[in-house]
C-alpha cells in the first residue's frame, strides 16, 4: 500500500482525514460474514476525539456529518475500538 502523501502536517482534530490515509488495495471486498461481534457507537457518550480511528486495523471508522460511524462490509469485529474507547461509547454487541 501506497501512503498519499500530504503536504501539511495535522495541527488540529479538524486536519485529520475522515477516511484511512491509504489507497484502495487489500480490502476490496466485503466480510465474507465470519464475524461474530461487531462495534455499535452510542452517539451520547461518544465525545469524538477519534481514537477508534486511530487505532483500526482496518480503517473502517470514519466521520460522517460530524459524528463517528462504522463501514460494517469491512469490519472484522476485532474489538480494538471497544478496548481504546475511553468514554465507553463503544461496545461489541453480539452479531445478528
């Protein structure tokens, strides 16, 4: 994978990428369905300081209209995001 590259350092929250700084490449397809627990945000708690974002393995957290969501289709379920959640707006609920 190839890193775009910017032309100026973040300074604020607000310079952060809403999407993964890398180009389309290995996930390109959706889950193929193995995933047993998946991250639901509860909009109340979560006070968007990112660091689900941060922390993704897969990129699948982003800012949409200000609030932080989840691109299930390419989630694995890892639970990385539950465990760095200060605030606890994440939980890994069972999938359906």
């Amino acid at each position: 994978m190839k890193p775009f590259l910017r032309e100026k350092v973040p300074s604020g929250i607000d310079d952060i990428p809403n999407v993964t700084a890398y180009e389309a490449g290995y996930l390109v397809t959706k889950n193929s369905g193995w995933r047993n627990f998946r991250p639901v945000i509860d909009t109340q708690k979560c006070v968007g300081c990112l660091s689900c974002y941060l922390h993704c393995p897969d990129g699948v957290i982003f800012r949409k209209d200000g609030k932080v969501a989840i691109d299930y289709d390419f989630c694995k379920g890892c639970g990385i995001c539950e465990k760095i959640c200060r605030p606890g707006a994440i939980v890994m609920e069972a999938e359906k």
